[in-house]
C-alpha cells in the first residue's frame, strides 16, 4: 500500500510540474483517482480510416475512366459520402502491420462497403472504435465502478475494477477488466467478437482481438485515449492509435437516444415484406 500512494504522489507531483494549473483543476473521486464522469466526445477523422489517407471522392470506390470515381449504390450520395484526408492516428505512422491475407480483406471490404458495413447495418461498434465514432459517450464513474453508455445504437460497457476472471462468451463490446496505473486508467478488452470493424474503410479484426487501452487525464476537459491493439490471427505486430478526448461543455450535454436498429429494419428486412417497397 506504501508503495502504490508513493507512486501515486510522484504522477501527481510530475502533473503539477508540467502542468500546474492543469493538473490541480483535475476532478478527483474520494479515493485521489482522476474523475471522468461526464460527457465526452473525439473529434477526427479515425471513423472514417485508422490509417493516414487523402480525401477521396466516396466511401465506396470503382474504376473510372482515367481515375477511380464513387461506386454506383454510393453515388448519389455526393459530398455526404465523401471521405476527408487525415494523417492517420496510428502511433509512428504508417499503416495497420496486416498480413497480406488481411490487407487484401480489408482492401476488398472497402470495395464492399455497402454491403458489408458493420456500421450500415447499426451493429454495436465494438472496442476501440465506440471511443471514435463521431457521437458522444458518457462515463459513470465512482471510487469502486466505471460505466460507458454509448450514444451509438444504445451501446454499453461495465468496467470491471475487481477482474471476475475472464468472459465466458464474445459480444459485441467485448469483457473489460480495468486498474489503476497512477493517474491513467488501463483497460484490458477480451472476448470481442469478429464482427466489428476498425474504421469505415474496412479495417478489420478476428475474434482474438486484444485491446489495451489507457485513459489519461491532462486537464478538467481532455482525455489523452490510447489503444494498443493485438491480434495474432490478421497482424503480424501489436500496433498503437492515440488521440484526445473532449469533454462535452455545454450545460444540456447529454446523450440523445439513437438506438438505430429500427432505422435499419427496411434495408435489411425489406424484402421479406408480403408487398415489398422499391428498393
């Protein structure tokens, strides 16, 4: 016990001395740990594509004349179905370490991305990327428990901070064991099913997927996220994204509802209707 408050009180005293005023305004539980609770949301372009990547005309690609141009079912779509470039926000650079198996999936999931979509379809987004899609979250929190509700398709996650051993089934958000490493809250991510994607580029994952993340505060209203990511099955090397978090600070921030399986019912039922719509 010693030793971890001594641990404890040399993050906080390397917080004050980097950033003072930072560091002191940080809302802290009886216990001295950060307090997230609130409202929080990511602002980039991870969503759309974990890897750094230029602007493109839409989400779905096919082979123009000269140069690729939007692909049929996307094309209507315009600028809405655009992608915006980013420089990506995987630590160091460069691309998602996929075999080329994997790449080649990937690369043929974008080309399908209509119809292949875990997104399209309102499946729950799994971990890491319910932290970045572009709606809000909530964390709960108290000195014993730590709660995430998820403004997309209704998702949620409990956070374990008393480890119950491992999950006895995979689901969509997957079985998260959490701890205290000083100031940052550390969550080991297991039992996500395969479902999921990374991004909306086609990024994907097997059911051994393993998540580490690390939650940092690094003042009232930023979170530094960070999510190392191993799977042995599709990567031939554990890689890392990082990025902050903002906090929500308007005075009504909440969640709104937005469980979408209803709004997806007539693209995947439809044609089970005695007198189907046009489709």
């Amino acid at each position: 016990m010693k030793a971890s408050v001594g641990v404890f009180v040399s993050v906080v005293a390397l917080l004050l001395a980097v950033n003072p005023v930072a560091a002191q305004d940080i809302p802290r539980l009886a216990d001295g740990h950060p307090d997230m609770s609130g409202i929080w949301q990511v602002l980039n372009e991870a969503n759309y594509d974990l890897e750094p990547h230029m602007a493109r005309h839409s989400l779905q690609m096919r082979e123009g004349p000269v140069n690729p141009v939007p692909a049929i079912p996307t094309l209507r779509m315009g600028a809405v179905g655009a992608v915006p470039g980013s420089l990506g926000v995987i630590v160091g650079g460069g691309k998602i370490p996929y075999t080329a198996e994997a790449r080649a999936l990937k690369e043929e999931n974008m080309a399908e991305w209509i119809d292949r979509s875990p997104e399209v379809k309102c499946y729950m987004p799994g971990v890491p990327r319910a932290t970045y899609m572009p709606m809000p979250f909530q964390i709960i929190q108290s000195e014993t428990d730590v709660f995430i509700a998820y403004q997309f398709a209704g998702a949620v996650r409990d956070i374990y901070m008393d480890n119950p051993g491992p999950s006895q089934v995979d689901s969509w958000m997957g079985w998260s064991v959490g701890n205290w490493e000083g100031d940052t809250l550390v969550v080991d991510v297991t039992g996500l099913l395969d479902g999921t994607w990374f991004d909306r580029a086609g990024s994907h994952h097997s059911t051994q997927l393993h998540v580490v993340e690390r939650y940092t505060m690094i003042s009232p209203d930023h979170i530094d996220y960070e999510a190392t990511i191993e799977d042995p099955v599709v990567l031939t090397e554990p890689f890392t994204i990082k990025m902050p978090i903002y906090r929500r600070i308007e005075e009504n921030a909440r969640l709104m509802d937005f469980r979408c399986v209803e709004f997806v019912e007539e693209l995947l039922f439809g044609e089970w209707r005695r007198t189907p719509l046009p489709r």
